[in-house]
C-alpha cells in the first residue's frame, strides 16, 4: 500500500499528466492555458522534491543520499530546460521521453516515493504539511533564443554537466 | 455523461479522448483513455470538489501505486468516447468508473489508517 507521501505526490503526477493531455488535445498544436498550467504545477512539483522531500529523506538517511537522486536531479534540471522555449508537439514529446521514466522511477514499487514513505514515516504528517503549504512558483516567460535546448538529449547532457560541476 | 471531447480510435496513441462518468454518489468524474508507452490507462479526475485524481491501467503498469483495470474496460471507454452516446456504453461505465473510484478512495482510506 503506497505511503501518503508517495500518494500525494503520485496524485499530481496524475494532475500533471491530465494537464498536458488537455494542451494536446488538439493534434498538432498545444493549447496555451493548460500547457501554462502544466508548466507552473510541473515547476512547483520538481520544487516539492528539491526543496522538501530530497533533503528530509537526506537527512533521514544522516546525510546520505539515496543512490537515485543524482538521476532525479539531471532530470529535474533537463526539465526545467525544456520548459524555457514556447511548446510544441515536438518538445512535448521530448518532455515526455524524460518525464515517462522519471516518473515510474518515482512511483515504482520499492522506488522513490516508497522509500521516502518510509525514511519519514515519523513526520509524514509534517513534511505533506509543508508541500501543501508550498507556494506557486515563479513562472518567467518563455525564451526562443538559439540558445535553448530543444531535445532531451542535450537537455540531459548540459544537467549532467552542471550537476558535476555543483 | 457529456463531454465528448475528440473522436478516439482505440489504435491511435497519446491521449484518445475524454468523457464525464457519474458515480453512485453522484459525482461527476471525467475519465481520459491514454494510450502511450506506459501501455492502456485510464486517468480519472474530480470534475469538481478536492477529491485526488488517479490512474488506471489495463496492463498491469506500477500495480502498487495505479489501480487495475482491464482491456475490455479500458476499450468500453475508448469506444464511449470516440462516440456515438449509447446508451449501453453509458451504463456499462457508469459501473467501471464506480468501481475504480470506490477502489481509489479505499486505498486512500487504507493508506490513511497505516498512518495511524
């Protein structure tokens, strides 16, 4: 039976998941206000496990981090990348190729979320508090210099590269 | 049931259409059939109010966090929503989407209680 922790944040996969699917709904172009609702719920999400749940789990752990964070990470950050330039079917499908498995590493049995329902099992309770509590986040505009990346691929090679650097 | 959004082919991939399902309680759920590479799925909404939306799948994807459903119940909606209303159709996922939300809602309810 999945943890509240993993069921909350598995239930905004869902949320997300129904967002993008209503800015496809027409084939060939994406609908601006769902996609915009899609971006800022997906931007707060990936904010939910940076900025609370990575870093209770690592503390949890004494400061150990679990073996998949570095993975998340790069894909948390090759994202957020591809949500800089103006959406496209294309750079959906691109999102998509990321977003796919970085979800099922996240709701899989024994994955992510079930391994933090029970590395904070003592304070659930309080750590869903503050992700409810969580603010939208700050959504700038969209930017299609020639310098935004419009492939998961190098999306994820320049986060993997900026990791290593932190 | 109303909402017929976009003619769905069960064969086409992506997300094939959507339609609003009562349940027993009388709550509007609209129900999306996807198809993609996580395989044939189901995601059900609240049309309105605070309840969590959920996923389905009719093959077997992330069992412990997804809930089951199965082929013939994922193509029943499929066909609901590539339309035209039929009655029967109607029925027949009034009965589906009740069942999966009386699933979802338990398993939240359990999940709750293991808190306790």
């Amino acid at each position: 039976m999945p943890g509240p922790i993993g069921a909350f944040l598995a239930a905004d996969h869902a949320r997300l998941d129904g967002l993008l699917a209503r800015a496809e709904a027409e084939p060939g172009s994406v609908a601006a206000e769902p996609f915009a609702a899609f971006r800022a719920g997906l931007l707060r999400h990936i904010a939910l496990e940076e900025k609370i749940l990575f870093p209770a789990a690592h503390r949890a752990r004494g400061g150990a981090p679990l073996p998949t964070f570095r993975r998340l990470r790069i894909d948390h950050g090759a994202i957020a990348s591809l949500l800089v330039p103006a959406p496209t079917p294309a750079l959906i499908a691109e999102l998509r190729s990321i977003l796919i498995p970085h979800d099922g590493i996240e709701e899989a049995d024994g994955g992510l979320y079930d391994a933090c329902d029970a590395l904070l099992a003592a304070q659930a309770e309080q750590v869903l508090e503050r992700m409810r509590a969580y603010p939208p986040v700050r959504v700038a505009p969209h930017r299609d210099g020639p310098r935004v990346v419009r492939t998961a691929a190098e999306a994820l090679r320049i986060s993997a590269q900026q990791l290593a650097v932190r | 049931m109303t909402g017929v959004e976009r003619s769905a082919s069960p064969s086409v991939e992506g997300a094939l259409g959507a339609v609003e399902v009562p349940d027993s309680a009388r709550r509007a759920w609209r129900v999306e059939v996807h198809r993609d590479a996580r395989g044939r799925w189901l995601l059900v909404s609240p049309v309105r109010g605070d309840n969590e939306p959920f996923r389905a799948s009719a093959d077997g994807h992330r069992p412990g966090r997804w809930l089951p459903t199965d082929a013939d119940e994922w193509e029943l909606l499929a066909r609901l929503c590539a339309g035209p209303d039929d009655e029967r159709l109607r029925h027949e996922a009034f009965r589906v989407v009740d069942r999966l939300v009386r699933a979802a809602q338990h398993a939240l309810l359990m999940g709750a209680s293991e808190d306790d």
